[in-house]
C-alpha cells in the first residue's frame, strides 16, 4: 500500500528531465505549486522555451550529471528512455530522493495523482500506478459531485478556523458540526450565489448557537425526483438525496431513484395518489418539521419538479411558519421528460404557440375552456385520467375539432413507458385503459411524433 501526501513545494528546488509534451503538464503543475524548477533536456518543446525564457524555470543543459541530484527535492523523469531511467532512480535511490519516471512505475518512488483542485480543496487520485487513465476516470466522476464553490465555502471556514477549534474543542464535536454546515442547505445557496458576507455571517451565527454538545440543525430540501428515470435527476439532486438523513417520499418517485438513498438513512413512504391520501398534507408537513428540529437533513422527494402540482408552494410556507431552514432544488417535470422522451415538441412554430400546464384534479370548472380551445395552442393534463370524459366534453363544446391529436402517455421516461395516440373524440374511451401515471397531451403537436419516429 502506497503512503499518500501532498508536499508543500513553495521554493523546494525540483528537477525534470525532459521537456516534451509530458513534461510540460508535469512543469505547470509544479509551477502552479511555487516550485523551483530545474530543466535537463535535449529537445525542448515551444512552451517550455517560453518559460526558460521568462526565467521561470531554470534550463541546466543537456547532459545529466549525479550531483544536479543532490540539492533537489525529488525528480520527475518525462523521457522514453528506460536505461536513463533506471539510471537515474538507482542513483535517487541511493541519495535518499523521491523519483518519478511517468509511465514506468519499476522505476517509480513516487507516483503523481490525478489531481481535482476546488481552491485550497485538493484531491488527488491514484491507481498506485497501474492505469493513470483509471485514475483520470474516476477523478472526472468525483469532479462532478465537487461545486466550483467549494473553494469559497473553505476559505470562508479558515477564516473561522481558530473560532471553531476553540468552541467545539472535542474532535467528534468538531466533525458533527463541519459536517453539518457543509449540508447545511442556505451556507451553500449563499456561497454558491456569491453572497459570501451572508455566508460568513450565517457561519457565524451558527457557531455561536449551536452549543459544545454538538446540537445539529436541521434542514428540509425539497428536491424534484424528475419524471421516472434516474437519469434525469439533475447533479444537485443527486447530491442532495446522497446526503439525506431522512426521506420523505411520494409514491411517484421510482424504485430506482430510491435506490441513490444512503443505506443508513430513513426512507419514509408519504405517497399520495389522486383520491387515496396514503398519508394526509398535513402530516406530511409535521414530519418534514419534527425530522428537522432533530437536526436531520431532510429530504422531501417529489415526482417532477416540486412547484409544479406538486403542492411544494404550501410545504415552503409551513417551513417558513415553523423556521425550519429549507431550499428547493428543481426537477425536470412530466411534461418536459415525457415530450422529450416520445419525440412530442410542446411548442412548434406552425402547430402552437401557447402552451398550458393544467391539472384536471381541480375542480374542473376553474379551467377557462373556451380559452385554451383556441387553435394552435397546446395543452398538458397532469392528473387527467379520471377526468378525460370532462376534458373532451369541455374542449369539443368550447370549438376545438374532435380530430385534435392527442397522446396519452403512462409511466413516462421509464422502461414501461406506453403511448397512446388517438384524437379529442376517443379520448375518454382511450383513458379508460391507460395505466397510471397518465399524462395527456392535446394539440397538432401530437402528430409530429409519426413524423420524428421514421
Ligand atoms: N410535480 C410533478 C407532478 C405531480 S402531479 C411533475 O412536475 O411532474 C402527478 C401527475 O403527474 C400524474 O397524475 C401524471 O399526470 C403526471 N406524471 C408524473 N410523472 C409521470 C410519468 N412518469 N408518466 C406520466 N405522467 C406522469
């Protein structure tokens, strides 16, 4: 097993042999941690040469000799040549001096990562030297899950360094609370948004509150699960359900999507379905409340996105009433994934130019019928099984031909998906037999599905 390090190089004297393309990376790299370089090379490439020129490197020739060794740190061989370096690993060796010869691992003392740098906060991936392409994989998969403002989060914190060490002075403690504010939902919407005094001043609000016995706060994100397939969850949602202590979820979220859940974390099923309220709003609002005053990470799961007929509006405002921080994080709603998914554009320059998201589960004589009748518009039915007779009925009385095309689609985005084409006349027939959930989508628009499938 390898021993893992980041060296502190600021005026430490490095030697590098070679100046082709390799070395080069090697060389910014090294720049990039104040190192004083010292070139051997024969043939150097243009944007070495610039930087001899510069003087930001030192150019010692071409021929290697065994004392260049001694006042260095270590040595970065970037050469094809394997004698040369074996040569030159024997001769560290015996000096006591770290040497890496890129892509020849036996002749390796020291192995360079595949680095991820967010500011201060550095990562490096290693594969101990068997695949540096391994290595580069992985660290790009990390990459996606580290914001580009995790650099502001930690210099907001070393400022605060001192202050935190001094009041939670047991390490465990110490943790908890690191551990919280790193979740802590409004630190990160402040630093992300580049509010960074309110995320300073939340900081310290934060220290001064929370008492030595480590308190945690808790927090309520409301996160938009998208239509079905986990694919289509955005990067922060993901995020977000990873780190949730609790999950409070509905019954449209997908089994695999709950799969993301962390083992240790409680999956709580609030699921509601038209007409067959598993567990009542308003019990679901309490439980949002009394997971997060026990200072969990609360995660309230919603198909779609959570402001779209998904009553994340009323939730935020029992959140607010109960001042339990929260933030919402959106999802790619039915409509969206499913025009997408079966080849359906909701607008179109020649077929529509309006479109409307409604929900027939409200009373239906809310919705302006003779207003959405008009031509060339588009309309989106969440909810609308149970209520197509009136859709078609409302629609036909109010102008719209009985051969407007239509599409009724079932579990869009997921592997069951199901599509059904017909027109305003059938629709009702159709809806009858269409497995839940449906979503209906009335208009030209229908049709140029045919056209996208050839
Ligand atoms: N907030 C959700 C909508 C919740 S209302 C969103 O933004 O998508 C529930 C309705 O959404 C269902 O009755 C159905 O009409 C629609 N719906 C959600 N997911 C669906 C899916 N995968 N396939 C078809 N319809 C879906």
């Amino acid at each position: 097993m390898n021993y893992p390090v980041f060296l502190r190089l600021a005026k430490k004297k490095v030697l590098v042999i070679g100046a082709g393309d390799v070395a080069e990376r090697k060389i910014q790299a090294l720049l990039a941690s104040d190192a004083e370089i010292l070139l051997l090379a024969k043939k150097i490439n243009k944007n070495i040469q610039n930087l001899i020129d510069n003087k930001q490197i030192i150019y010692l020739g071409q021929d290697f000799k065994e004392e260049f060794i001694d006042d260095v740190f270590f040595i970065i061989s970037a050469t094809d040549d394997r004698e040369f370096n074996q040569k030159i690993s024997q001769i560290a060796e015996k000096k006591a001096k770290f040497c890496n010869c890129v892509d020849d691992l036996d002749n390796s003392s020291l192995i360079l990562g595949a680095n991820l740098n967010r500011g201060k906060l550095q990562i490096a991936v290693s594969s101990s030297g068997i695949s540096p392409v391994f290595a580069r994989i992985i660290r790009d998969k990390l990459e996606l899950f580290l914001p580009n403002y995790l650099e502001n989060c930690l210099d907001i914190l070393a400022k605060y360094r001192e202050k935190i060490k001094n009041k939670f002075n047991n390490i465990q403690i110490r943790r908890l609370f690191f551990e919280k504010m790193l979740e802590n939902a409004k630190f990160h919407y402040l630093v992300e948004n580049n509010l960074l005094k309110e995320a300073e001043e939340l900081l310290a609000t934060e220290i001064k509150n929370n008492n030595e016995n480590g308190k945690k706060f808790g927090e309520v994100v409301l996160v938009g699960a998208g239509p079905g397939n986990p694919d289509l969850l955005t990067i922060k949602a993901l995020r977000a359900i990873k780190s949730a202590d609790v999950v409070l979820t509905d019954a449209l979220v997908s089994k695999e999507i709950l799969e993301i859940v962390r083992r240790d974390a409680k999956i709580i099923f609030v699921g509601k379905r038209a007409g067959n309220h598993f567990v009542v709003q308003e019990r679901i609002n309490q439980l949002m409340v009394e997971y997060a005053q026990e200072g969990n990470k609360v995660v309230r799961l919603k198909g779609g996105d959570p402001f779209i007929f998904g009553r994340g509006g009323e939730e935020c405002e029992f959140l607010r009433e109960n001042n339990i921080p929260f933030s919402i994080i959106p999802g790619i709603t039915a409509a969206i994934g499913i025009s997408a998914n079966t080849l359906i554009p909701l607008t179109h320059r020649n077929y529509s130019q309006n479109l409307f998201f409604l929900t027939a589960q409200t009373e239906t004589n809310q919705i302006n019928w003779k207003n959405i009748a008009e031509i060339n518009q588009t309309i989106v039915f969440y909810m609308g099984k149970n209520q197509a007779e009136n859709i078609q009925n409302q629609l036909i009385k109010y102008g719209k031909s009985a051969k407007t095309p239509c599409a009724i689609i079932s579990n869009g985005t997921l592997s069951n998906e199901k599509v059904i084409m017909t027109n305003l006349d059938n629709l009702a027939k159709e809806a009858k037999t269409a497995a839940r959930p449906a979503l209906i989508i009335i208009g030209e628009v229908v049709k140029i599905r045919e056209k996208l499938r050839q």
